[in-house]
C-alpha cells in the first residue's frame, strides 16, 4: 500500500508537469523576458511567499546571488523572508499581513521586480506586497495555483501570471520549483547565450 501511495505522488506530479508544460511555457518565458530586462537595467529582485513559498523564496535568491549552473557576477536578487527582526517587528507592531509590503516599500523601486508565490493566490501578506509593488511602479512575476485567487485580480496587463492549473498545494509547489529554475535557466540563457558547458 505504501508504495502505491509512493508511486500515486510520482505520477500525479509527472502528469501535471507535462499537462503544465505547454501551458505555462509563454508565461514563464514572457517572465524571464522582464527579469532579464530589469536586470539589465540595473534593477532587482525582491521575492516573497509563505511556508514552502518561502522557502521557494529563498532559493530563487539564492541561485541569482550565487548561481544556477554556470559561473557568473551575482545577480540582485532578495528574499524578503530571511530577516526574522524585521519580520517579527513588523508582525508584532502592525500585523504579520504586511511583512512583506512594509519591505517592499522600503527596498522596492521603479523598474524592480517583485516574484509573489502564493499557491491559493489568497495569501493576505503576499497580496499586500503585489499591492505595494503596484504602487511603485514595479512589475510583478506571480507564482500561483487554484485558479490564481485574489492575485490574479489585481495584476496588471504588465505584470505575468504563471497560475498552475492545479488545486492540490504540493503538486502547485512542485511546479512552482520547476519554473524557478526555468526562470533561473532562461536569465542564464538571456545573459550568456546556449548551453552551460558551451
């Protein structure tokens, strides 16, 4: 029974990643297209999301401020859920729904991006920071799943929705990093032209 249940898992994800594959391809490409140029232009990176998003977070940062497959110069790029004063602050005196927003707005400027990963769409703190993003004029890359939630109401014809089509969060996560490292691939790619070991 177990290994059922194992091999359950394997293939639901498998199946969803091809099913996502030509669905989610124009967006996740348009979306490295405005990283890209952002960071051309000398702007930033700024990521946010909870739990696992979280975690997604930080991992995108990481592989632009150190790297994903190829030696390169760091590239810009924040995970706003690392500083846990500002996070505790801001949570404490205010509400843990603007930890991100208060963040945004201080380190966001015009022509940065913000990477928002919710899998709902519905997260009130991830909501909060596309918000403030809006605000000053930078784009949004939004990662969601369930048909996009909240998220995908208040994104502009500037910013790109890559929305799983998935209701199951962990199947909606496991994309989620499969197109972080498309993302991270595509800004390699955008930079340097072919293939790592060219």
């Amino acid at each position: 029974m177990t290994n059922q249940r194992i091999l359950a898992h394997f293939q639901e994800s498998a199946e969803l990643k091809m099913r996502a594959a030509a669905e989610l391809a124009l967006p996740i490409s348009q979306a490295v297209e405005l990283m890209f140029l952002a960071l051309s232009n000398g702007n930033k990176i700024l990521a946010c999301g909870n739990g696992g998003s979280a975690a997604d977070c930080q991992h995108f940062a990481a592989e632009l401020v150190g790297r994903f497959e190829r030696e390169r110069l760091p590239l810009p790029a924040m995970a706003l859920t690392t500083d846990t004063s500002i996070m505790t602050a801001v949570a404490n005196d205010y509400s843990f729904q603007e930890v991100f927003s208060k963040q945004v707005q201080a380190f966001g400027q015009s022509g940065d991006i913000l990477l928002a990963l919710s899998t709902s769409g519905n997260s009130a703190s991830v909501v909060n920071a596309v918000n403030a993003a809006l605000e000053r004029d930078m784009r949004v890359i939004a990662l969601t799943g369930k048909g996009g939630g909240e998220i995908r109401n208040i994104l502009t014809e500037a910013d790109v929705h890559i929305c799983v089509p998935h209701e199951r969060t962990a199947r909606i996560q496991e994309v989620h990093l499969l197109t972080i490292h498309c993302l991270c691939d595509g800004i390699d790619a955008a930079l340097f032209g072919g293939d790592a070991d060219e």
